[in-house]
C-alpha cells in the first residue's frame, strides 16, 4: 500500500471520493480547513505528514519545480479533457505499483 494521498483544493471531489472508494488513504485540503491556503502552506501540510500530493495546478507545480522545494512525492495531471473515471483508474493504476520510498513528481 502507498502513502496516503494528499488532494490540493484543485482536486474534484469525485476524483478524491473515487480514489478513496477504491482502498486508498485520502486527504483534502476541504477536509483539513485548508481551502484558500498558499500552495506552499499545503506542500508543508503535506511534506508534515509524509503524504503525496495529488494536483491539477501547474502553478503548484512551478512552485515544486522551480524552488526544488522538499517534498513526499507530486502526483500531477492536467484537468483539460479529463473524465472523472479516467483519472480515478489512471492514479490507482500508478498507486498500486508505486514504491513505498518513492518520492519522485509523476505526470499522470
């Protein structure tokens, strides 16, 4: 089993639900009271609790990227086109053969 998830605001609800309905620990920023949080306030929220954000915000990419900011592991994928169902079964394909030390930024 991976780490749990960590699903920045950016993140359909039905995304996190679906992942959560197929066995994987989930997280939300709505969860936690962290809507409207600086991305940067979520990646230490995150980086705290050793979990790996999921994302569609390529602006919280950037920040990852462009500070090389620490991090538990960034799970992106753009929102544009994307159903629902396609994402869920993508990110738990990715899930299921993630080594549990990874630690990497995956483009899903």
């Amino acid at each position: 089993m991976s780490r749990p998830l960590y699903c920045d605001e950016s993140i359909w609800i039905p995304v996190a639900e679906g992942i959560r309905h197929r066995g994987w620990e989930v997280h939300t920023a709505r969860q936690h009271d962290r809507l409207g949080a600086p991305d940067s306030e979520h990646l230490a929220f995150a980086v705290d609790n050793d979990w790996i954000v999921f994302m569609f915000d390529d602006d919280f990419l950037s920040l990852v990227e462009g500070e090389d900011l620490e991090h538990a592991g960034i799970v992106y994928t753009d929102q544009a086109g994307k159903r629902v169902g396609d994402v869920v079964k993508a990110l738990d394909a990715f899930l299921d053969e993630l080594d549990p030390e990874w630690r990497g930024v995956h483009f899903l």
